[in-house]
C-alpha cells in the first residue's frame, strides 16, 4: 500500500469526505478496501480564503479607553474596530494578514512618528466622519491624511523662496487630502502664490485659476476639525491672493482727489502705496494725460506702465502683465544674456517663455471681468467704458501682439549670432 504524506496546510479530511472517498474505492475494487484517500481541497479555494482574511478591514483607535462616536461611524463604513495605547500592540484577534489603518487623533509626538515611520496608514478623527457622513470609504493613502478638507484639490506652489516655509505648507496641504504639482497646467485646481510675478503666476491668471495666498492654506488647518467646512466654500475662498500683493505703488501725473482714491484701493488690494522718490517703489503708474518726455528716468527694476494696468488689475482680481502695459515712451530694460550663451540655449529660454505667454492668451477668456473690488472689498468709481467682452478682447490682442514682438527679438538674435548663408547675402 502506498503512504501519502499530507500537509495539514492544504489538506483537509471530514468524516463525510472519507466516506465517501472509501465507498467509491470499495466500488473500483469490487468490494475490497485498498486504502483510504484523503480528499484534498484545490489550493485556489485556500487562497480564495486567505484572501477573504486580506480584505478584513480593521481600523486601530489609537486611545487608552473606548471611542464609540469613532467606532460607531467605523462600523458603517464594514470596518472592524480595535484598539491600542502605542500602535506598537495590536490584539490578539486581529489577524495577521489583514487591511489596517491606524485613527490618531495628534498628528504629532511619539506613537504618530512610529507610525509614519513603519509606512502605516494614519487617519485623523475628521476625515473618518467626513468619510462616514458621504459613506464613501476611508482614502487609501501611504501619507497620513488627518481631514477632508482639502480632498481633491490639486495645488501648485510658486514665488516660495524660503524652503522651510514651502516644506510646512506642503505637509499641510497633504493632511488635508490635497494633491501637489510641480509644474501650472489645466488639471491644477488652485495656485498658491507667494508674490504676485513669475510666469506660473501669469499662467495661473490665463487660466483663470483661483489664486490663492498661504493664509488660506493655515486657515483650513485650523479648522481642520470642522467636518462641514471645504476649502472650496465661501467661507476659505476669501483668502485670495490680493493682486497688488508685494507692489510698492507710486503715482504720476493724477488729481489729489485721485490719488487718494486710488491709493485706498491699492491699500485694499495689498499694495503699499510710496512717492515717488522713494527707492523701494516697484510699479510707476502713469496717467494718460502725462508725456512721454514728462516721465522721470527709473531704475531697472521699476515698471513704469499705464494707468490701465491699475484699473484691469482690479477688474480681473489678478495682478495683469506689466508687458502688456508700458507707459508711453518707456522701454523696458532688456534681460541681459548670459556672455558667450549658445544659440540654442536663448531660443530654449525665450521660447519657454513666449509658450506660456501663448498659453495664457489661449484661455484669458476662461477669467471674466467682474467690476467688483478683491475678495469682499469694491472698487468705487472704476473706469469702466466698455463691456467685459470688448476688454477681454483686447487683453487678448495685447498679448498676442506681445508674442510676436518676442517672436521679432529671437530673429533679431538669429541674424546676429548666426552668420547668413552666401546666398542670401548675395541676394540682398
């Protein structure tokens, strides 16, 4: 007789398996008993269970004493609820092999470290609410996500120079449910500025992309707890970017009565109004009535543009493109080359600018003229001689008209890095 050596593991005998399996035999032998086969399971319905044990789902409450307003709203959402001091031990009822997610209500000291530290999902109180109250399941994140109050938002960062700064906001962002992007495109949801320049800044006010300042960001962390409130409400769309945020705002050429009315609006807008004799001044804003040959020469880093500049800033909650608006007789300074740069790598460099100035007049039109002040503030007695198509009408012509004047300098280096051929030469 043959000996069959079986693995408790993927074997299993019952008493009805083994009867049947000796009846059958008795048959095949005419009545006469070999030996007795054991029936073995076939190790896809072993795995089938393993697996049925896998997709156990067990939400670690990490508290000293029960939570049944967290368990409660667990259990809804078919999820088994246990508990721990330290995250470090774990009862012995569950499983091995299982779906866990630890719920810490500090996201911060020594159990949320150890957690981060071993990879494990960590959610905070609020986002299992926000979770219960929609009944959609809890996020499947590797980053610790403590609420929803940013879920589905996709951020981009720009005028960020203090690295600590930017690391902090980011890490706030994620606990939030907020998603990040390196690089402005038509999926980023929502644009963090620092400073009102830049060409993701420019991009952002094409688009029309909510402008954002980081006050919104912390206002959203502190509220954190409250379940009922989103970053996308009412409530957080207020912290907006100011438009004239960072601009020091000097003024030429306008009525007393004027000037006080437009510093205020300026001030409302997060500009600091200056003289103009004052070194710090970044924008010089020209009346129309004012001459060329009146403008007083400024340095490189002043933009001297028209008073339109001012007035379409206000109409499209966005600081405009000073490019777009220099004051008469006025040329910008030209940014100066690096010495010895090859052709190729200019073209690369202007081209990656003139791309995203196209870019941005492609969509000016998704960002409508409003009339109204920033935020909750309105601007009295803004000019207003046209209808808001006809403006974005302009602004678009504006910017192309700028492209191709970009378009004109990259020939112009062409002609003077790159000797003509003979031929044309000759031709000329």
């Amino acid at each position: 007789k043959k000996q069959f050596s079986m693995d408790t593991s993927d074997t299993l005998l019952t008493s009805t398996s083994c009867s049947l399996a000796e009846n059958s035999y008795e048959k095949a032998c005419n009545g006469s008993k070999p030996y007795l086969v054991p029936v073995v399971f076939d190790k896809e319905i072993l795995e089938d269970r393993d697996q049925m044990e896998c997709e156990r789902t067990f939400a670690c409450i990490i508290a000293d004493n029960e939570r049944p307003e967290l368990s409660a709203p667990l259990e809804s959402l078919s999820t088994e609820v246990c508990y721990s001091t330290n995250g470090r031990k774990i009862p012995d009822h569950v499983p091995d092999e299982c779906d866990m997610v630890f719920i810490c209500e500090d996201f911060e000291g020594e159990v949320y470290q150890y957690l981060c530290s071993k990879k494990f999902r960590v959610l905070g109180p609020p986002c299992v609410l926000s979770c219960a109250q929609r009944n959609q399941p809890l996020p499947n994140s590797m980053r610790p996500i403590y609420s929803c109050t940013m879920e589905g938002i996709i951020i981009c960062f720009t005028g960020f120079k203090d690295k600590e700064e930017l690391h902090d906001l980011c890490g706030l962002v994620h606990m939030m449910g907020a998603s990040i992007r390196k690089e402005i495109t038509s999926s980023v949801s929502h644009v963090v500025a620092h400073s009102v320049s830049g060409s993701k800044y420019k991009v952002a006010v094409g688009l029309g992309t909510p402008i954002m300042s980081e006050e919104w960001v912390h206002q959203c962390w502190k509220n954190r707890n409250d379940t009922t409130l989103f970053a996308t409400g009412p409530e957080m769309m207020v912290y907006k970017q100011l438009p004239f945020t960072g601009c020091h705002i000097a003024l030429l050429g306008f009525s007393e009565e004027e000037t006080q009315h437009m510093r205020e609006i300026a001030a409302d807008n997060g500009a600091v109004t200056a003289s103009l004799g004052d070194s710090g001044v970044t924008h010089l804003v020209v009346a129309d009535s004012v001459e060329a040959q009146d403008v007083p020469p400024a340095s490189s880093r002043v933009q001297v543009i028209k008073q339109q500049w001012f007035w379409e800033s206000i109409q499209i909650e966005a600081c405009a493109d000073e490019a777009l608006y220099q004051a008469k007789g006025h040329t910008p300074h030209p940014r100066r080359l690096r010495p010895r740069s090859s052709l190729n790598a200019s073209l690369r460099s202007m081209g990656s600018v003139d791309l995203s100035l196209l870019e941005a007049s492609l969509f000016s039109l998704c960002s409508p003229a409003t009339g109204k002040g920033h935020g909750k503030r309105e601007a009295k007695n803004v000019p207003s001689s046209d209808c808001p198509e006809d403006r974005a009408r302009r602004h678009i012509t504006s910017e192309l008209l700028q492209t191709e004047k970009n378009f004109a300098d990259i020939l112009n280096i062409i002609v003077n890095v790159s000797p003509l051929p003979s031929h044309w030469t000759s031709h000329q």
